[in-house]
C-alpha cells in the first residue's frame, strides 16, 4: 500500500523523524553513562529503556511512511 504525502506534510515527518531520532542516540548515551555509575538508580534506567525502546517503535512507523515501497 503506498501513501502520498504532500510535501509539507513529508518535511513535517522528516522533521519529527530527525528529532525523534536525535533523542534515541541522547537516551542512549545516557543510559550507558548511567550503566557506568556505580550505584545507579535501577528504576531510572528502566524508564529510560521503555522510553528509548517506545521511540525505536515511531521512528520505524515514521521510516515505514516516509520509505517508498519498493518491489522486487
């Protein structure tokens, strides 16, 4: 199924793609700074890993609409 975006609502996406994208690397960078303190707070670090993983998950839908298909 291939969805047509308007332009402005395809730069629309791609912004939100990008920012999207920029706070998981940030997240990911914390977590492994917070991995690296001893003691860490344990139910910290899981709310960022719920987090970081709940961003994986729009940025794929996010890639999945922007992506044309492509069949081979």
């Amino acid at each position: 199924m291939t969805i047509r975006l308007s332009d402005e609502k395809r730069a629309e996406l791609e912004a939100r793609l990008a920012s999207l994208q920029l706070e998981h690397q940030d997240l990911d960078q914390a977590i492994a700074a917070l991995g690296e303190k001893a003691p860490y707070n344990q139910l910290q670090l899981q709310r960022m890993k719920k987090r970081k993983l709940a961003l994986k998950d729009e940025i794929t839908k996010l890639e999945y609409y922007l992506l044309p298909d492509i069949i081979a």
